[in-house]
C-alpha cells in the first residue's frame, strides 16, 4: 500500500473518468472543494460527493458533475483535506491539504498545498 508522503515525493498520479477520482492512498476524506461548492457531507445520498475507501486507493465521486474536465479548468484544482488511513484523525497535524489537477489522458497530479494558497475554511 502506497502512502501518501510516497506519493507526494514521488509524483505518483491519480486518475480521474467522468465525475470519479482515484487516488493512489488510502484516506479518509475531511473536505472538498470544486468550483464554489464546499463539500463535507460524504454521506450516502446522491449529491455533494460520496467516497469510499480501498486497500490500496480511495475512490471519489462528485455526484453533482456528469465530467470533471468540463467542469474544472486547467488553471482551476480540486481541493481536499485528507487524512491517510492509520494516522489520528482528531490530530490536526495529521490534516492534509492536497490540490488535485486534471491533466490530459485522465491523469491526476496531486500536490500538497501551503498556507498561501486560499482554502475556504
């Protein structure tokens, strides 16, 4: 199983198909944000964005778009706060902000963002 810090230092990219995300991790999901929406609500219903996680990956599902290219520019990102599966998630530290960037052939490049980059709190 990949870890995310592996990930991270070693360029590894998700995939995306429609309104789906793969990451290469496994993690649990705090928050996303796409476009002007704020998502927190991963619950089953069929809006916002459910997900669910694997062994080796977590799958995403934006329920609210047909196709993410159209949705999210190539000067836009996909933001999340994400924490990997095996740390404390009531441990702040362990929150992890990542910007997910939609690059041609469905691939997905991730990066971890700073405190200069706007993330609605």
């Amino acid at each position: 199983m990949r870890k995310l810090n592996d990930v991270l230092k070693n360029k590894i990219d998700g995939l995306y198909y429609g309104n789906r995300v793969l990451l290469p991790f496994a993690a649990e999901i705090l928050k996303a944000v796409i476009e002007d929406e704020i998502i927190m609500d991963f619950s089953e219903k069929k809006e916002g964005a459910g997900y669910s996680v694997r062994e080796n990956f977590t799958e995403i599902y934006f329920h609210d778009y047909k196709d993410l290219k159209e949705a999210v520019s190539k000067y836009e990102t996909i933001k999340l706060v994400v924490v990997e599966i095996g740390d404390d998630l009531f441990d702040f530290k362990n929150h992890r902000r990542l910007a997910l960037h939609l690059r041609e052939n469905h691939k997905l490049t991730i990066e971890e963002t700073d405190d200069n980059i706007l993330f609605i709190e």
